[in-house]
C-alpha cells in the first residue's frame, strides 16, 4: 500500500507537469451583457482585449517640455520591454491628461489576455524601469494593473507555522512522537497527491488563482482532523485488550465510518458550487473536493498501511510536552471519560435551557455584521498602503475622479458603417447621468464596430456605478453592450444572487439526508442543519467585521473598508457547511454508539460529550492554527476565506458542539432517536449494531 501511494505521488505529479493548466483571474457570468461585450473585444478589437498596465505620472505640469520630453522616454524604454506590444500616447489620446494638468495616464497593452501569464520578472522589470525613470526625472510615477498586483505580493511563508503548530498540538494532545506523526504522516501524504492533481484539474475547468490555496489547506486540516480521530480510537481499542490488527479493524468500523460520512458531507456541500453556474466556483469546487476525496482515502488506506508497521509502538517516543492522560480503563472494562468533560456534560445537562438561549444569543450577536454588509469586488484601492498599484490608484482617483479607476466598456455592434449613429450614440452616452467622461469612439478595420470608453462620476464599488450600468444598458438598444471588470462584477454579483437560495437549500437538505443515513434520526439531521447555518451565519458576520476596515481588520491587513466579493460567501458557504458537519459527525458517531448500548438518552448525550470533547478541541484547535496560517496572504480573497474558516470553527468547536448541541438534545429527549417505522426495521439490521455489541467499549 505505501508503494502504491508513492506511485500515485510519482504518477500525479508527473501528469501534472506533462499536461497541466495554467490557473485563471476572474470570471464572467454566462450570457450576461458583460461577456458579450468581451467576446466582441476578442473578436474585433484583440489589441483592447489584452491585459494592460496603467502607468500614471505625476508633476507640477505634465503638459512642460521637460516633463513631456522624460515622460515620451519612459514610455519609450517601456515599449522596448519583454511582452508589451504596444504603449499609448497620452499627449495624442483625448482624456489621458487630468483638467489641472498635474497627471496624466497611460496605457501599456501587453501581448497576454490574462494577467497570471504575464510572467512576475517582466512586470518587476517595469515596476525597476518606472522606478529608476522617477528617481533620474523627479517624477512620481506608479504602475498600477492586475499584474502589477500579483508581481507584488510576497508569498506569506506562514504555511509551515500552521503545519509546526498542528504538530506542537498533536504532541500534546497525544504525548508520543509516533501516535503524533501518524496524523501528520496521512495529511501530508494525502495533499502531496491532491496537490499533483491540482494542474490537471487546471487542465479541465477554470480554476482560480485562490483555489490552490484554499485546496490546500483545507486537505491538511482535514487530514490531520480525520487521523487524530482515528488515532484516538485506536489507542482506545488498544487500551481496553485488542490486538494491533483487531484493533485497526475496529478503527475503521467506527472513527473510519465517522471520516467517511464527514467527508462525504464536505464533498457534497462543494457539489453546490455546480449549481451556481459560474467557472470560477466550478473550479474552486473542484480543487476542494479532490482534496477531500484523496484524504478520505488516504483515512481508508494510508492509514492502516502505517498502523501496520506502527501500531504495536504507538506510544512510543513520548515527549514532555503537556501531561500524559492514559485511557482510562474502568474495572468492567469499558473506557472510561475524561472527568473534566464529564463534569462539563453533566453541567450542561443540567442547565441545558440556560446553555440554549445563551448560545444562540452569541451566534446572533456574532451574525449581525452581516446584516450592514457591502458587496463589490475589492481593487487595487484596497491593496496595502505603499504598494504600486495602490499609488497608481489613488493617483488616478486624485487627478480623473473616482471612476477613472472602474471605466466602462461599451461595444456598439452595428450592422454597416454609420457615423451619424455613432455620433447619436455618443451624445446618449455623454447625457447619462452618472457619466463623468466618453472617449471617441474606436472602428474595428470593418468600420461596422464600436468601442467607447465610459468614466463614470462614482468609484467602481458605489452603488451608483451599479445603477448606472443597468441605465446605460436599458438607454442604448440591444447592438450594445456595456463591458468591462466593472460591469463583469455587477453581472456575477447578480447571477449569484439569483442562485443562492437553491444553492443553500439544496447543500441543506442533501447534508441532511446523508446524516439522517448514518445516524438513523430525522431530528438529529434537522437539528444539525439548522446548527451549521447559525455557525456560518456567525463566520458572515465575523468576516463583515473585519471588511469594515476598522480595529477589526487592521488586525489582518485590511485598513480600508473593503466590499465582499459575491462568490466570497457562497464558497464560504459551501465550506463551512461541510466543515461543520465534521464536527457534528465527531459528536454524534460517539453518542448514537452509546445509544445503541444503552438506550438511556441523558446517558448517551453525557458519555458521548465527554469522549470527544478532547478530540474536538484539539482537532479544532489543529483546524485554527491551518487556516490562520493563509490569513498573512496579500490577497483579500484569502485572507477572508481564512478569517471565516477561523471563526467558524471557534464557534462550531466550542458554542455549538460542546454546548448548544447536547443543550438541545437534552430538551428533546427520546425524541432524538424518533424514526419511522421502515428506518426502524433497517436499523435493527444494521451491520454497526453488531460491531459495538461484539467489541468492548
């Protein structure tokens, strides 16, 4: 079997440099106004639907001979760089100079449609040029685009510290080297696979720029996750007499059953993303789920493989980390719970309306943010303060108005070459309201295509721009079309809306029919659902906090008040729910199993709170230290994923888990464990029953 997964490695990695994709920045939303207009750009107008750099220049007056002579020379080395085709003229081209003369822009258009192809050495190598040409000219200059942006962020290199810190927790939580590394030996190998099998994936469907990322960890949180449950298992099994082999088998018959159906609740949350019908959430679906899926059978296969050499010497190499906590075996040989946790059990048992009504008084709290929040797409106003894009930004902002940075694209597809038509247009488009600027137009060689570009009077994230690209649309007849990122945003933010509600309630129900298989309730699978929904909502308002720019995302990075992109919370969604499941399976694979043996509902609750309550911590806490480990990312997209992931696990491991949970099963009593009559007679059948009545608990 190791062999075996070596190959795969090999195999994966491998396929993946023979045959991988490069990954994408953006999407558009399918028949939409937007993409229509990009199609027509590709079509007609190849050197405008290139990638460009924005370059703006600074100076008393930009218009002076002297200025004008070094400005002509910059533009002129820039134009002599690797992979630009072609740099405008600003003191030829109407609009490029700002009314008061200081600052001017200008377009470089670069021979690559998509920035991630812009290699980051060529775009360095403006970003020196501009630099070396300001400081010999004494003039400002910055550069501002989607390439600039990639060129300039640093890789956070805190992935590591998540994976050292996990480690820290596995010792303490196990005490010995071994039974700690079995965990982080099945993670890691389960996302090296997964990881080869990213460019292929590449290969097939749009994948973001993020979705590495976020594949990434999601793969070896949930690695680790699902080996320390079956770790803890094992050792239990190995406590109360069983061999190394019965005791891997039992392993697998119950923590094993537990990983499978916590995994499977991940990939079907991910399947959602389908349902959205946009590339980039396809592709972000992809990654999660291949993540995942290789880490479940790693769980099936790695896992045991390593018992096989490892299980006799589990606790072996212990270290002095933490306080040793054996199992603890009673005198009837059944495993005994930790006493904190049971006391903490009992406590809830006992005040379980009190733990109810203050918990979801917390979760409500924690949501509302969510309730003020602002979507959009963050740009390059948003990026760290002294960065070149950031510069270009606010240079542009400073000298041409706020929508200087958002310019709109409209493409009017007329049937033969008509000037009067153009000229009509032109004026409608000029007495908008909400139009700051109209270039001329631009013909396509066949003189029957036209290209304007709109400035609008407002920013690219106000809702005004929205407003005023639905007024030019609905103001200009069906041949045009307005495009550009500002206009693709709208369209996406849009056509997520549209599908959010089937989206949620469609991941809800199917979670809930696979909970409601393995745990034979119907209100155990209704319950779960509505827990996860207020542990999501909880991270939404959490992740609207730090967007807000104040105290909150300072913490992070964000010192801006920056909007949440629309397909941020329907990934977030979709994530989350599944993580949240994991939890959830966690918790009630234990109580269903004392359930089965003893029938007694308090009893069931009691002993299955305390014997997972460690495992939860600590899986949680390996969870927090993963996903906090991407947050330092320069890209808003990440650190936003990682402050959900963050957040949600928090309160899922902690209010809802070890308190709300239990509370509310506490209240319903045997109602819990109510199913018709047909499950009934099945789950008297059921293969698990005999497993945990044959073996000692």
């Amino acid at each position: 079997m190791l062999i075996a997964w070596a190959l795969a490695l090999a195999l994966a990695f491998g396929l993946s440099a023979a045959f991988g994709g490069d990954y994408t920045n953006g999407s558009s939303a399918p028949g939409s106004d937007s993409e229509q207009a990009q199609r027509l750009l590709r079509e007609r107008f190849p050197a405008q639907s290139g990638d460009t750099i924005r370059v703006v220049v600074r100076a008393g007056d930009v218009r002076g001979a002297e200025t004008r002579s070094a400005v002509t020379a910059l533009l002129g080395e820039l134009k002599r760089m690797p992979r630009v085709t072609s740099v405008e003229d600003p003191y030829a081209v109407k609009g490029s100079i700002a009314p008061d003369g200081r600052i001017l822009a200008a377009r470089v258009y670069l021979d690559v449609t998509n920035p991630n192809d812009m290699p980051v050495e060529d775009t360095r190598r403006l970003l020196a040029t501009a630099k070396t040409a300001a400081g010999r000219d004494r003039l400002d200059v910055a550069l501002g685009g989607r390439a600039v942006q990639l060129a300039e962020m640093k890789p956070p290199g805190s992935e590591m510290l998540g994976l050292l810190a996990a480690a820290v927790i596995l010792l303490i939580m196990f005490g010995s080297a071994v039974a700690a590394g079995l965990p982080l030996a099945m993670a890691i190998g389960g996302l090296a696979v997964s990881a080869g099998l990213v460019g292929l994936a590449a290969a097939v469907v749009d994948v973001p720029e993020f979705a590495p990322t976020i594949g990434m960890a999601l793969g070896l949180a949930l690695g680790i996750d699902y080996a320390l449950l079956m770790v803890t298992r094992f050792r239990e099994w190995r406590a109360v007499g069983l061999a190394p082999e019965a005791a891997t088998v039992a392993t697998l018959d119950t923590a094993g059953r537990a990983v499978l159906v916590a995994g499977g609740t991940v990939m079907v949350s991910m399947l959602g993303l389908f349902a959205v019908g946009l590339s980039i959430m396809n592709g972000t679906a992809v990654v999660a789920m291949l993540a995942t899926l290789i880490v479940m059978l790693a769980a099936i296969t790695l896992f045991p493989a390593l018992l096989g050499y490892l299980g006799s010497r589990i606790d072996r190499l212990r270290v002095p980390l933490g306080r040793r906590r054996p199992v603890q075996v009673s005198a009837d040989g059944h495993l005994a719970p930790a006493a904190g946790w049971t006391r903490w059990s009992e406590l809830v048992r006992r005040h379980s309306v009190l733990a109810t009504l203050a918990s979801v008084v917390v979760l409500l709290a924690l949501a509302t943010p969510f309730l003020g929040v602002r979507f959009g797409l963050p740009d390059a106003g948003n990026d760290p303060v002294g960065t070149s894009s950031r510069k270009a930004y606010d240079m542009l902002a400073e000298g041409f108005g706020p929508g200087a940075n958002g310019p709109l694209l409209v493409v009017a597809d007329l049937a033969r070459p008509d000037g009067a038509a153009l000229t009509r247009l032109g004026a409608t488009l000029g007495a908008t309201p909400g139009v700051a600027a109209v270039s001329p137009p631009r013909l396509d060689p066949a003189g029957a295509t036209a290209l304007f570009t709109v400035v609008p009077s407002t920013g690219p994230q106000e809702a005004a721009t929205e407003d005023l690209v639905r007024a030019l649309r609905a103001g200009t007849g069906a041949a045009v079309h307005v495009g550009g990122t500002t206009a693709a945003t709208i369209d996406v933010s849009a056509s997520i809306a549209d599908r959010l509600a089937p989206l949620i309630g469609g991941v809800v129900v199917v979670s809930a029919l696979l909970l409601l298989m393995a745990f034979r309730s119907v209100v155990i699978a209704i319950t779960a659902a509505v827990m996860n929904l207020l542990s999501v909502a909880a991270a939404y308002g959490v992740v609207s906090l730090v967007l807000q720019g104040g105290w909150a995302g300072k913490l992070i990075g964000i010192d801006t008040p920056t909007p949440m992109a629309a397909f941020v919370p329907v990934i977030m969604f979709a994530l989350l729910f599944g993580l949240s499941m994991d939890y959830e399976v966690f918790l009630m694979s234990r109580v269903r199993e004392a359930w089965l043996r003893t029938r007694d509902n308090g009893q069931a609750i009691t002993t299955g709170l305390a014997g997972t309550g460690r495992v939860i911590t600590a899986a949680a806490g390996i969870m927090i230290v993963v996903f906090a480990a991407i947050i330092p990312n320069d890209q808003v997209f990440i650190k936003v994923f990682g402050v959900g992931m963050v957040a949600a696990i928090l309160v899922d491991a902690t209010v809802i888990r070890m308190l709300l949970v239990p509370a509310i099963m506490h209240l319903l009593g045997r109602a819990n464990w109510w199913q018709p009559r047909r499950m009934a007679r099945r789950s008297r059948r059921d293969p698990q029953r005999n497993t945990l009545e044959r073996l000692p608990l």
